[in-house]
C-alpha cells in the first residue's frame, strides 16, 4: 500500500509540471491550430538558464539565502524563455500563417533542432548536475515521504494554474485571447490586434515552460540538453488526453499522465512477472524455479507509457478527456 | 528530358552512356581519393532509399511521418538477428532482405492503421511517439529474453554473400582493385535503380494519382471513389518497406547494429532531404538526401581545419554544426522555398499560397 501512495505522490509532483508544459501547447493550439513542436525546448533552455544563474550565484559562497539563489535562477529563466517564446512565433509562425500546416510545422523541428544544438554549444554535451542548494525535508504520510520540493512543485502549479485562469477568464486581454482563439478574423474586426494575442500566448506558454523547466532541474537534479524532447512530448501528450485547445483540460490531463505513468512505472514489473501468473507459470516452470521472477518488463519501459496513452486517446476519444472540438478542424 | 529523347535521341543516348560510364566509374576514382569517400557514398545511396520511401508518405500521400526510422531499423534488426552468430542463423540475403521489408511493411500498417483518422500535426507526433517505442522496446528487449541484445547492439553480421564473390574483402578483377566498399557500392546502385523505376512508375500510376489526390483534399478525393483508408495504409506500407529493405543493407555493410543507429535525429535527417529537395518529386528528393549527405562529410574535412587554423581549438564539432545546418535548411525552406529546390510541378501550385488546406 505504501508504494502506491508512493507513486500517487511522484505522479502528482510530474503530472503538476506536465500539467504547466501542457498548458502552453494547448494555449497556442487554441489560437492558432498548430502544434508548437519547439515548446519542449523552451522548457529546456529555463532550466538550463535556471542552471546558470544559480550555480554562478551559489558557488562564491555569496552571503544571499538559498531561496533567493532559487528564485534569482527563476526570475532569469522567465524573461529568457518569454523572448525565445517570441523569437519562435516571429520567425517559425507568424511567416507562415498562411501557408499549408505542414509548412509550420517543418520549421518548428527545424527551430527545435536549432535551439537543442545550440544548447549543447552553451552547455556541453554532458548532463548537468542541478545544484541542490535548499534543504528538502522529508515528511511522511501513510508510510510514503513526501519531500518539501514536491509539495513546492505542486503548490507553484497549482497557484500558477489558477492564476493563468484567472487572466484568460476574469481580464480584458483574456478576453481578447479567448475571441482570437474563437475566430482570428472577427476578433480584429473587434478591435482586437491578433498579432499581439498570438505572440503574448507564445510568450505565457514560454513564462510557464521556464517555471516547468526549473521545477525539473530542482526534481530530478539533473538538466540535458535533450531534456525538452521527452518531456514535450509528454505533455503533448497530456493535452491531448484532456482536450487540446482546453485549459482545464490540459491540468487534468496532466496530473493524471503523471499518476499513469507513476503507478504504471510502479507496478509493470509485478504485473508482468511471468511466474505469478497460473499458466504462464506453467510454461516458464524452469526459470521460475530458478530465480522465483521473470519479469517481462520493468520501470525502464516507464516512457512508453505517455504514448499509449496518446494513442489509445487519439483511437478511441480523439477530442479528449474535456474537449468538444475533434482533431479535424482545418 | 522526353522531348530531348524524343527530337535528339542520339545526343540523348549518348548522355545517358556518359553518366552511366560516370557511376560506373565512381567508386574506383574515390578509391584513389581514400576508401572512406566510398563508404560515405554508400551511406548517401542508403539514405537516398530513405528518402525516396519517406517521400511515398510524405510527399506523395502527403501524412507527415517523423518516426520513420522505426521501419529502418526494423530491417536492420531484421537482417542482424537472421544473419548473425547472435541466434546462430545464417541465412542468405536474399531472402533476409523480403522478410525484412516485409517485417517494416507489417510495422508500417501497424502504425498506420489507427492513426488513419488523423491529420498533419497529430499523425507527425504519433509517428514520433511509435518511433519512440521502437527505439525504447530494442533498447530493452534484451532481459527477461536476449533477443536485441539491448544497447550493447549486435555484432559480426554476416556480409553479403553472392555465388562465390564476397563482398566483405578486395578482389583483383581485370587488373583493376576493386575494395569491399566499391563492391557494396555496384550493388547499392542496381538497388537503387530499381527503387527510382519503382517510385517514378509509382507517380503515374492510379495509386500514385490517389495519394497525390489525398494529399491535396482528402475529402475530395474521397468523394471522387477513392478507398482513403486503403491508399494511406498503402502508403505508409510501401514507404516502411523501402525503410526495411534500407535498413537490412545498412546491416550488412556495417557488420554492426545498435540502437544508437535509430534515434529521432535520423528520422529529422530523412525528413530534412525530403523537405529540401522537394516533397513529391523523385529526382529533388533524390538531390536532397544527396546534398545532405555529403555536405557534412565535406564539413567535416574543411570546418575542423578551419577552426584549428583560425583559433587554434575546434570551437563547434562537426556533428553540432550538422545538426544546425540541418535545422536552418528547415526554416530556411519553409521560409523561402516551400516547396523545396527543386519542387513538384504540381506542389508548387500548392504552396504558392494560392489555396489553404
């Protein structure tokens, strides 16, 4: 039972930043119907400017607080991310608006290539350690731990999530996006300057990739410059299961992608274990003998899981979890 | 090209003698130049395979797929696990090779049967996700059972093998040395001759037609009697099989698979040839993968002195600057060529912008 409540824990502190990743793809699908393939590189390039900033601040034994240290790292990573967020929209899609989708999208990998490679000049090729510079208590509930960094992480996204809500429901400019995002051509005919909603709903896609991408270097300790392709893709993924183009959806989706892919990392090996099975016992009868476990898969076919997921949605549910409109809308 | 074979045929004729006389020739003056030029010929040729199989999918039928290196290495695999002391089968190329495409024709339907209702951006992420996979299942497959032998790869595959001419050491024929490499090289060739034949028949014909009318309006073309379902499968079916057939060459030239082989920079590197020459057209894609090949390669000899020359200490790897290159000639022809360099006729109608899908 405690490694259950283990795993509903680690699958809400991932799913809360997937949540946040997820919310920017599905932010810039509502506008403009494309999928913004380099999104997974912003979140990498927060963390790796969270990276910098905070190991240059924390390694001359500075007199500020570890705190501060953190939040300086966040404070750099977002406005960095908010002009990578701008350059995309500038140079890989407002050029191409028009243009068949497949054209966009082309120079989305194209761009996502170019900022990985670049990353990797900056920042090496080698994984990069995360300094850990705050403590991380450790508390318990119900025989789990839980460490003050996941109750952090799940708190930041929970408050960030609220506030986005708050900003595209309750503001005149949330007004101005959800009109865009409804009919480009009405919306300015309103009044409203479309270019600038789309490139203000790239650069709040990138503000909450940069947080993301901190919250991961914090999590796992650990940035690559190949962080942002998985993780994108994740998140893709968890927009998808709740609707793309739904901002409650993209939170839903994400928290649960997280809880699958925890509790199914915790359990595949037990459930493939060929030598609790009746039958199959049977047929590995030698083996099971042998060493009392088979086990087909383990924890290592963790990543799979987010693209069953994807697909099974895309099978069965193609509009999502929360979603009215379906994938085909040209 | 027609009207010249048709007004000049001899002028013609004696063109195609002369570029025959020129491939024919190739190997042996690279041979002069270092062996090494050889082996990155034929590696141009197998991603010319590549290339012209993703251009079935993408180019003709028009469903961007970026997990296609899935179906290469399925072949490669394919290949190495049936000839190679890893399962102890030797098996001939020959057959090796069908199984092979037919094992990434198997993959190619597998993957293309539940996206079929998905379009543009949706299908490229599956297709990432199921390459993805792929990858994710030969990197593992080697516990509870060894059958990919994981990341370690397998090793001392069979080279090819026909009659009594091995392909793995030099012959002296004529009096004139032909190495390994130049071997491999004739083969890959006749190969991809026939490939081109193939995909240029492929065009004209009424499958050919069909793709091209899905890929312009699938309702369209729907309503026009056109099974959708079927051609699409067809499609993804065909271009995983040149995939596969592509992959169990690689197999046999290198002697040597591992995952490493079959990471999502291959299938962006595909995809890059195709957009550059020009998705749907034969001979762009073809000058594409060709481009995209050697450019590199010539990088790599030239940028490496270079950067000792001008700063004493190599400021950007070879390998990095590729990448980049790779990613800028996306951007840069979407932005400025849509249509690629050399486009389809009928593409260029498309991305004029005259009309939007």
């Amino acid at each position: 039972m405690d490694i259950f409540i283990q795993q509903i824990i680690n699958g809400l502190t991932t799913g809360s930043v997937y949540a946040l990743v997820a919310l920017g793809y599905t932010m810039v699908y509502g506008i403009i119907q494309l999928i913004n393939f380099a999104h997974g590189e912003v979140v990498m390039i927060g963390a790796m400017v969270a990276f910098s900033v905070i190991t240059a601040l924390a390694g001359t034994a500075s007199p500020l607080p570890p705190a501060v240290i953190l939040l300086a790292g966040v404070a750099a990573a977002i406005p960095a991310c908010m002009a990578i967020g701008y350059l995309l929209e500038r140079i890989a899609y407002r050029p191409l608006r028009h243009a068949p989708r497949l054209a966009p999208l082309i120079t989305a990998i194209g761009m996502s290539i170019i900022l990985q490679h670049l990353a990797l000049l900056v920042w090496s090729r080698n994984p990069l350690a995360f300094p850990q510079i705050i403590d991380n208590p450790v508390f318990s509930i119900g025989g789990a731990a839980i460490t003050g960094v996941q109750i952090a992480i799940i708190l930041l996204s929970v408050a960030l999530m609220a506030m986005l809500t708050w900003f595209v429901y309750r503001t005149r400019f949330g007004i101005a996006i959800r009109a865009t995002a409804e009919n480009v051509h009405v919306a300015s005919l309103m009044g409203v300057d479309a270019n600038r909603v789309i490139a203000a709903t790239f650069i709040i896609a990138a503000a909450l990739a940069a947080v993301a991408g901190v919250m991961v270097g914090t999590y796992y300790g650990i940035t690559h410059y190949t962080m942002g392709f998985m993780l994108g893709l994740k998140a893709f993924s968890a927009a998808v299961l709740g609707g793309i183009g739904n901002l409650a959806g993209a939170m839903l989706g994400g928290i649960l992608l997280g809880l699958v892919e925890a509790l199914g990392a915790g359990y595949i090996g037990e459930l493939t274990d060929m030598c609790k099975w009746p039958l199959m016992n049977q047929v590995f009868a030698e083996r099971c003998a042998a060493d009392g476990h088979l086990v087909l898969m383990g924890s290592n076919y963790q990543d799979v899981f987010a693209f069953l997921v994807l697909i099974a949605v895309l099978v069965f549910r193609p509009s999502g979890l929360l979603g009215e409109r379906v994938a085909e809308r040209a | 090209m027609t009207k010249l074979r048709n007004t000049q045929p001899a002028l013609y004729w004696c063109g195609v003698a002369l570029v025959a006389i020129a491939l024919i020739a190739l190997p042996l003056v690279l041979t002069l130049v270092g062996t090494a030029w050889v082996r990155i010929t034929n590696l141009a040729i197998l991603f010319t395979f590549l290339a012209l199989g993703l251009n079935i999918v993408v180019g003709f039928a028009g469903l961007l797929d970026l997990g296609y290196i899935a179906f290469y290495a399925v072949g490669a695999y394919v290949y190495a696990l049936l000839a190679s002391p890893h399962f102890g089968l030797h098996l001939p190329f020959w057959i090796i090779l069908p199984i092979g495409a037919f094992c990434a024709c198997v993959a190619g339907a597998l993957l293309g049967a539940p996206t079929l209702r998905l379009r543009g951006d949706y299908l490229a992420i599956v297709t990432l996700g199921f390459g993805e996979i792929v990858r994710i299942l030969i990197n593992n497959l080697s516990s509870p059972f060894n059958i990919t032998n994981g990341p370690k790869g397998i090793t001392r595959i069979d080279p090819l093998q026909i009659g009594s001419v091995e392909f793995y050491n030099s012959d002296t024929w004529l009096g004139i040395l032909f190495t390994g490499p130049a071997k491999y090289y004739y083969i890959l060739l006749l190969i991809l001759m026939a490939v081109i034949v193939i995909n240029l028949r492929l065009q004209q014909s009424r499958i050919g037609r069909a793709w091209v009318a899905i890929r312009e309006d699938e309702v369209a073309a729907k309503s026009c009697g056109i099974n959708t379902r079927n051609i699409k499968l067809l499609a993804f079916a065909m271009g995983a099989s040149f995939g596969g057939i592509a992959g169990g060459m690689f197999s046999a030239i290198q002697g040597f698979v591992s995952p490493e082989s079959f990471i999502l920079q291959e299938s962006i590197m595909v995809l890059s040839m195709v957009v550059l020459g020009g998705m749907g057209n034969v001979w762009g894609v073809i000058a594409g993968a060709l481009l995209l090949s050697f450019v590199p390669e010539l990088l790599r000899y030239t940028v490496q002195p270079a950067q000792q020359a001008l700063f004493g200490r190599m400021l950007i790897d070879p390998e990095v600057l590729r990448m980049l290159i790779f990613g800028a000639a996306l951007v840069l022809t979407m932005r400025f060529r849509p249509a690629g360099l050399w486009p389809e006729s009928r593409h260029r109608q498309e991305f004029s912008g005259e009309h939007r899908t």
